[in-house]
C-alpha cells in the first residue's frame, strides 16, 4: 500500500471520528460541513494518462496495473479511442457519440469495447466516438485513480494525437509507454517534448524487458535521448523496464518470481509516489483542513464556558466576552455590500481578467504564427490532417495553461481577502489561561507552522476543479474553457477532404484558408467560455468567503452564548460542567494530535 493510500486511510478514519464527535455536540452544521469533506475525499480522482505510439504495449501494460483484462488487446488489435476506467461499485460502460453539437450515450457491455475502441472494428472511427468510459468494481481504483488509456500518437491517425494531446494537460500523472525492441524515434521523442511542456510527472516505462539480450544498453540509450530532448539531465528522468508477458504470468500461476521479472511493483510504488507530490497533496490537505476548522469551531466555545465555570476572576471573563463581541461585530460588518473586501475582489477579478485576455490573444497569435510555419512546411503539405492535428495541440496546451492560471490566480486571491480581512481563526487568538494546550510537546509556533502547509494548500486549492463549473477536469466530463477546446479541435479535421487540388500536396494559401477560420472561431469560442469561467469564479469566491464569515460568527455566537449559560450555573453545577468539558477537550486533543500527525507526514 502506497504512503498516500495509507494516509488516505487514516484520513477517512480521523474523519469518522471527527464526525462521530461533532455529532455528540449536536452541531448539525458542522457534521454537514464534515460530510461533504468527506465525500470530496471519496470521490476526488488521480487522473494517469497512458501514452506512446501504436503497438507499444500500452493497453496490455493498463490491464496488468489493473490485473484485469479491460482493454482490448491482440496482436492484430490497436485501439483508435480514448478510454478512461475509474472505479464504481456496479460495472457499467458508456460509449459518448457526437451527433452534430450533442453527444448521445449508448450504454454497452464489456465485450463490446472492442467494437467500438478498436481500428480494426471501427475504423477512422466511422462510428463517431467521443470516448468510452469504464466503470468497474476493481479494488485496484478505489482509491480515487482513474486510467486513461489513448489510441497510439504518431502513427495511423493524426486524430489519434489529437485525443491524447487533449487529455495530456489534466493528467496527474502520465505513463509515456516505449518498447525496448524498437529504438525511441523521432516523432516520439517530438510528442513527448511537447507533453513535457503540459505534464512535470512524467514516468517513462519500457515493455518487452525480457525480448532483449542488453537490457542495460537500452535504457541508458533512451535515457541519453530524453535528456537531450528535454534539457534534462539523465539521472533526473524516471525510466522504469517492464515484462507485460511476465505479469500476465503471474497473474496466472501466482508465481513470485515472475512478478519480480516483471517489474511491475517498482513500476506501481513510483507511480503512486508521483501521484502523492501534487495532486494527492492536495486532495488530503483540504480534508485535513476542514477537520481542523470543525476542531477549532468546537474548541473555543467550550473554553470560553470553562473559563467561567472555572475562574473567579471576573474582569478576565468580561475582557474575554468584551473581544469575543467585538470580534462578532467586526465579522457581522464584513456581511455588508459596502465592506472593504467586496471592492477588493472585484479589482481583483478585473485584474485577472486582464492578465487572461492578454494571455489568450498572446497564445493564439503565436498559434496563427505557428499555422503559417506549418502550411509552408513541404513534408506537412501532404498531410493537413497531421498540420490540424498539431494546432489541436497547440490550443489544448494554450488553454490548459489558462485554466491552470485561472485556479491559481483565484486560490490567491482568496487567500489575500482571507489575510486582508483578519479571517482564519487560530487557536493562539483565543487562548487563555485556562485553555488546554493541544500539544505540550510542541511549541504553539512549530504546532502552527506545521499546519500553515495544509492549510495554504487548501486554500490555494479551493477552486481547482470548482471554477467555471469544473475547468480542468476531465471527469464526469471535460470542463468548461477545455470543453470548448475539445469541440473545436474537430472543426480543424472537418472540410480537409474538401480542399481541392491538382497537386499532390496542398497549397499554403489552400490550407491557411481552411485553417484560418477554424482558428478564429476557436478564439472566439474560448473567449466566451473564459468570460463566464471569470463570472462564475467571482461568484464562487465571493459564497467562499461568505461561508468562512458565516463560520467565525458562529463560533463566536456560540462562544458568548456558552459564557451566559456558565454564568447563570450554581457552583455545583459549574464545577460539574468543568469536569464535562475537560474530558471533551481532552478527546478533542486526541484527534487533534491524530489529524496533527497526519498533516506531518504529509508535509514529509
């Protein structure tokens, strides 16, 4: 089990504790808050493109990961579409046809993948498939990984590459799949240049390890190619050799030895470790954060009555209420249309609205450039479905950098209202002395910076996925500013066969003419999805803050709520209470500790 499996298992369990606990409180709205942080978990995916030319291995190398055969595979057999498989408690495959500007879902069985995935059943894809997305009960996808396995680039079909190139910039993580028998060639090494660009974890596997007497020689030779291709030094790239014909061997007898010879387990172990660096991060930071929100809305009012069951200090109380008022009508005041923060983000949507359309316009005018190069290209002329096939490319990786800029850009501007306003409660801002110290081994500084990683990472975080109603991500479904891009790339393969000529190769004016058009509608097309990306990321951070307001008063409302009841307690009562609450906030110590240990070994 991979280091970010088990700490998404503690996680689960720190969650259910939490949960568990709140409920005890009878706090429904944080229980709420909690179950969603939990479903999130649950249902956020680790995407891994499988990528590489025809007859690689790459379907074959997909079903041993899985040790499951669902990708079609037979030496006769090369798949001509995208296919994602991600995890469900029912099988179920859906098939996504384009009709015209629609897509109609045919659902299908298992046996039928390979009518549809395949060349030699459907051939240039006369069935207008989009993509087929597997679902299935393999405990091996539980976690949250999600495969996608893509039709082979640089060989039959020019919109093959542009499939996988769409699908490249939302992966976590990709497998760039090459053969030991067949030297890396030229159009490979140029794919993988322009996947590097779109994709930092990259794992490059090597099949048919047992086909080849030098198996050394072979992965020092690839090795020295990727590093000069990618400006990289050698020892830097991940290169991992693999028997696909060993793993199915050990799937059949169970013999340990093959599974060694196969080398799936290194494969397995650093692709996990690849996934845990970015996206992992955050998928656990933001379930970490949200328990430790909870811990801290039930902390503080509990204080704050224990103070007054247990201190007879009376001027210390009525300072204490005296800030918690005051911290509740600060909070209140931010609620407000006319409150500083509001103008403050709408300068800052401005701002990155500003900061986009320039990126855009920049981006497609090198596009347009890059088309002229291309058409004037002699070896191109011949196959505008290739030329189309690379602007597909270009747009795709355009607009995955906007939507990534897009993320980024709100995540921090959320964090600067966040700190400009004050919000964010922290234990140290309540602390008192009859608090109890969550960690006496720790100073409160260490204790702090130790989840100040966590919490930035969630915050950064808030809207990846979310903004624009889900820009870049590509599951249920590609989002909004890549959705267009997807659409459109088909536009740059329609009318090709139309184009007539009397030579054999087109001419630049003929297919700047073709192209042309299709690269101004896409433009247009993107603009518009950007414009209501910004809308709705305005929208979305404005509820954002809204809700972390609403929180902070609450716990604040609690808080001076809790003291007045205290108060009004006899001396018995009171001293009853107090033993109560320091057995809570000794139980609320404990899964703060567990949850604290949780976010060290993330941060590691």
């Amino acid at each position: 089990m991979s280091t970010y499996q088990v700490l998404k298992e503690k996680t689960i369990i720190q969650l259910d504790k939490t949960i568990a606990f709140t409920k005890h409180l009878a706090k429904d709205s944080l229980v709420a808050e909690l179950q969603i942080a939990k479903d999130r978990l649950h249902s956020d995916t680790l995407t891994v493109v499988v990528a590489g030319e025809c007859k690689r291995g790459k379907s074959s190398l997909v079903n041993n990961l899985l040790e499951e055969v669902i990708c079609p595979v037979n030496a006769a057999i090369t798949t001509c579409l995208v296919s994602t498989i991600q995890y469900a408690p029912q099988e179920k495959v859906n098939v996504h046809i384009k009709q015209d500007d629609a897509e109609e879902i045919e659902t299908i069985g298992r046996s039928e993948i390979q009518q549809y995935a395949t060349q030699q059943e459907n051939p240039n894809n006369r069935k207008n498939v989009a993509r087929i997305d597997i679902q299935i009960p393999n405990p091996r996808l539980s976690d949250g990984i999600v495969f996608v396995d893509t039709p082979g680039v640089g060989g039959l079909n020019a919109s093959h590459t542009s499939a996988t190139y769409t699908f490249i910039p939302n992966a976590d993580t990709v497998l760039y799949v090459c053969d030991a028998t067949s030297p890396l060639s030229n159009s490979e090494l140029e794919f993988i240049k322009r996947v590097a660009r779109d994709c930092s974890n990259l794992i490059f596997v090597i099949t048919r390890k047992d086909q080849v007497s030098d198996l050394e020689s072979v992965v020092s030779e690839n090795r020295s190619k990727l590093a000069k291709t990618l400006s990289k030094s050698p020892e830097s790239l991940t290169i991992i050799p693999v028997s696909n014909l060993a793993k199915e061997n050990y799937l059949l007898d169970r013999d340990v030895e093959d599974l060694k010879d196969s080398n799936f387990e290194e494969l397995e172990n650093t692709l996990w470790k690849f996934l845990q660096r970015e996206r992992g991060r955050i998928i656990l930071s933001r379930a970490i954060a949200s328990m430790v929100q909870a811990i801290m809305a039930l902390k503080i009012p509990l204080e704050r009555e224990l103070d007054v069951c247990s201190s007879q200090n009376q001027a210390l109380i009525e300072q204490q209420r005296a800030d918690l008022n005051a911290k509740y009508q600060y909070r209140l005041s931010l609620m407000s249309n006319r409150a500083e923060w509001q103008t403050k983000l709408n300068l800052g949507i401005s701002k990155i609205k500003i900061n986009t359309q320039h990126r855009m316009r920049s981006g497609f005018t090198a596009v347009h450039t890059t088309m002229q190069q291309y058409v004037k290209d002699r070896q191109l002329q011949g196959r505008p479905d290739e030329i189309a096939a690379l602007l597909a490319a270009e747009i795709t990786a355009l607009m995955s950098q906007i939507d990534h800029s897009l993320n980024e850009q709100a995540g921090t501007l959320y964090q600067e209202l966040i700190q400009d306003t004050g919000l964010g409660l922290t234990f140290s801002e309540y602390r008192s002395s009859g608090d109890v110290d969550f960690d006496d081994s720790v100073s409160l500084e260490s204790r702090q910076g130790l989840l100040s990683k966590v919490f930035t990472v969630a915050r950064q975080a808030t809207f990846n996925g979310t903004v624009g109603g889900g820009i870049g991500s590509l599951f249920p479904g590609p989002g909004t500013v890549i959705g267009a891009v997807v659409g459109l790339i088909h536009g740059l393969f329609d009318g090709i066969k139309q184009i007539q000529t009397n030579d054999r190769n087109f001419t630049a004016q003929q297919l700047t003419n073709h192209f042309r058009p299709q690269l101004t509608q896409a433009q247009n097309d993107c603009d518009r999805n950007i414009q209501l990306t910004l809308a709705n990321m305005e929208t979305d951070i404005r509820e954002e803050f809204r809700v972390q307001v609403e929180r902070e008063i609450r716990i604040c409302d609690e808080s001076i709520a809790a003291m007045d009841k205290a108060q009004k307690a006899s001396a018995e009562e009171a001293k009853k209470r107090a033993m109560e609450i320091q057995r809570l906030l000794a139980q609320l110590k404990e899964l703060y500790l567990a949850i604290q240990a949780i976010a060290g070994q993330l941060n590691h």
